[in-house]
C-alpha cells in the first residue's frame, strides 16, 4: 500500500501486481465488511486483479474468508492463474439455472457479466446476458450486497460543455448495447425494491491499463501512424486499478433501493490533446481525422470523487506508462474500446 509507483511498468507480472495492490480505502472497507466475496464473471479484462485485490485486502486484515471466482473460464490458464493468487476458481454457465443455484453462498456479490462487443449481431444473447441474467443473480443471492458493473452508455451522448453526466440526470441509452444496460440496472432496481437486496450499480467510463483501453488504443494508433477519428472528441478514464479499488469499496455503499455511482477519473479529457501528448512520447506527430462534436459520452465523476477521494493514478502518469509500454512492444490483449463510435453499435 506505502510503495511509491514505478516510473516504467516493466512487466506483466508487476503490471498484475501493481492493479491488485492494495489501498488504504479497500483494506478499510474489507475491515468493516466481513464474510467471503463471490465475483461473478471474473473472465473478463478487469475480473482477475480485481479478485486478487480482493484476496490481498483480506490478508491485510487477517481475517479468514474465500474470495472465489465464478466464469466460464475459456482461457484454461486463468484458473490456474488465480489458484496461484489463492483465489478459488469455479466453472460455471450463469445462464444455467442449475448451475447458478450450486454456487456458494456470499453475503458479498460482485456482478460482472457483460456482453458488449458483438452485441449489433447478436441481440438476443445481448439481452439475455445483460439484462435477464441478472434477475436470476438476484433470486439467488438475495440477502447479499451486490455491485453491479454497469455502463456510462445508459446516459448517451450530452453536452460537453455540461461536464458529463450525473447520476440524477435522465438516461437515453442509443442502440441494443446501451439499451439492454439499462435494462440491467432497471431488473437490479426491481429485485432491489422488493427483495430488498442491496445494490450499488457502478457506471463505469473507461478502466484502462497497459494491455487495452482507451489511452492503450490512441497510443498505438500513433505509434503505427494510423489516423485517429476525434469526431468524439472527449473521453474519460481511469487506472483500473483504481477501478478496483472503487468497485470493492462500492460494496459498502450498496442500498436497497439501488444506487447508482459514475466511476472514472475527474478529467474529461481531449483525444486530440491527448493523441498529441502521445505524440510527444512517443516522438511521432499523430494523425488527426475529424472534428470534434460538441457531445460525448462524458461523466461527472463528483459523488465518487466525495466517496473515495481523487485516484492514486493521475493521468499524466497514466499516459506515461502507456506510451513506454507501446513504444517497446508490451503485451496487448487486442480489444479494441471503440470509442469513437456515437451510434451505439458494437
């Protein structure tokens, strides 16, 4: 927690560490909330250093409890990958009603599933991922308290000039994706008011690291010369490892009826100005397409802000980092965010 950051990231084991190290705010919060922690759909980008973080901060506190981690598991080394962080990995169709029910019980739920890419041409799975899965988590895990991952897609585009969208503002989502988010968070909500399940959705604008995300993908455009459309022409983001961070603690602000908090960093920040700060690192002028509209998907990340205090990451050490990683060839897990896109097709 006291270590000073690194200059560089040189490796993906520190890159691994360094996501899952554990803050002052988690070890607090793993304090004062006991019993073992389920994160559903622990597969994806952000899901195993956010499980590791997890175990981490209950060592700290040294008190017993299992953090376990339930996907599908198509990459045959994450399991392995999280049994050596001494996560428990389980095998499971959350779709499959039987298999749901066989889960372990966990007054501490973190929900992750989520179907975004590909979801134009496969509406059906959309929705039945993002949209009725979630019912069924619900009726399994009642009494426990649930973060849900959710998405700044539910509000659309809004004015940049209005400093992004807050959690009180009406939520226009544009295309199945989007669409079938708000669907999500209206099913949490439902279970919520009366179940009485406590619920803390977390609209998440942009985690990024190293290997993906939206400074990941204007850094490597540049790098490789390729043009840069800024027609969307502002971003936010945030260290996923401070995403974590947040997600965990999020645990304590769960409520019945569900709450929702805008998770990001309190920048919104300018692609054009930052390809060109990519530009200066990495020594090769950008190329810019487009002109910048005068909406966005933007943010306003104040109530987190309020919560949990700024990130430990502020963005200049965040475009660093990303720029010496690209610049030398480091490791990409080649999912483009997409975010240039303003018709909600993905």
């Amino acid at each position: 927690m006291d270590k000073p950051l690194p200059q560089v990231i040189a490796s993906v084991e520190e890159l691994d560490e360094l996501l899952s190290r554990p803050t002052v705010g988690v070890v607090e919060t793993m304090r004062r909330i006991p019993g073992d922690v389920v994160v559903l759909g622990v597969g994806g980008k952000m899901g195993p250093t956010l499980a590791r973080l997890l175990r981490r901060a209950a060592e700290a506190v040294g008190t017993p409890r299992r953090v376990i981690g339930v996907a599908r598991f198509s990459n045959p080394e994450l399991p392995r990958m999280l049994k050596a962080w001494d996560v428990e990995a389980i095998a499971a169709d959350l779709l499959d009603p039987k298999q749901l029910a066989q889960l372990p019980d966990a007054p501490n739920v973190i929900y992750m599933p989520a179907l975004k890419f590909g979801a134009s041409g496969q509406a059906g799975r959309t929705w039945a991922i993002n949209s009725f899965l979630p019912g069924l988590v619900c009726q399994r895990y009642p009494q426990s308290r649930i973060v849900a991952f959710s998405t700044g897609n539910v509000y659309g585009l809004v004015p940049v000039a209005s400093g992004g969208s807050k959690e009180s503002d009406e939520l226009r989502p544009v295309g199945e994706y989007a669409m079938s988010c708000l669907g999500r968070e209206r099913v949490f909500d439902y279970f919520s008011r009366e179940a009485g399940t406590r619920v803390a959705l977390e609209r998440l604008y942009y985690a990024t690291e190293m290997r993906y995300g939206v400074l990941r993908d204007i850094a490597e455009k540049v790098a490789k010369g390729e043009a840069i459309d800024v027609s969307m022409g502002h971003i936010n983001c945030i260290w996923q490892g401070d995403a974590n961070a947040r997600t965990i603690q999020l645990l304590e602000q769960a409520t019945s009826p569900a709450c929702a908090v805008n998770i990001s960093g309190p920048w919104l920040l300018k692609v054009r100005q930052v390809a060109e700060r990519f530009g200066e690192l990495l020594a090769k002028p950008p190329v810019i397409t487009g002109q910048e509209a005068g909406d966005a998907l933007a943010c306003d990340a104040t109530r987190s802000m309020e919560l949990f205090g700024r990130p430990e990451v502020e963005v200049e050490m965040l475009l660093r980092w990303t720029a010496e990683w690209v610049k030398r060839g480091g490791e990409s897990i080649n999912r483009p965010t997409h975010f240039e896109e303003r018709g909600g097709k993905y």
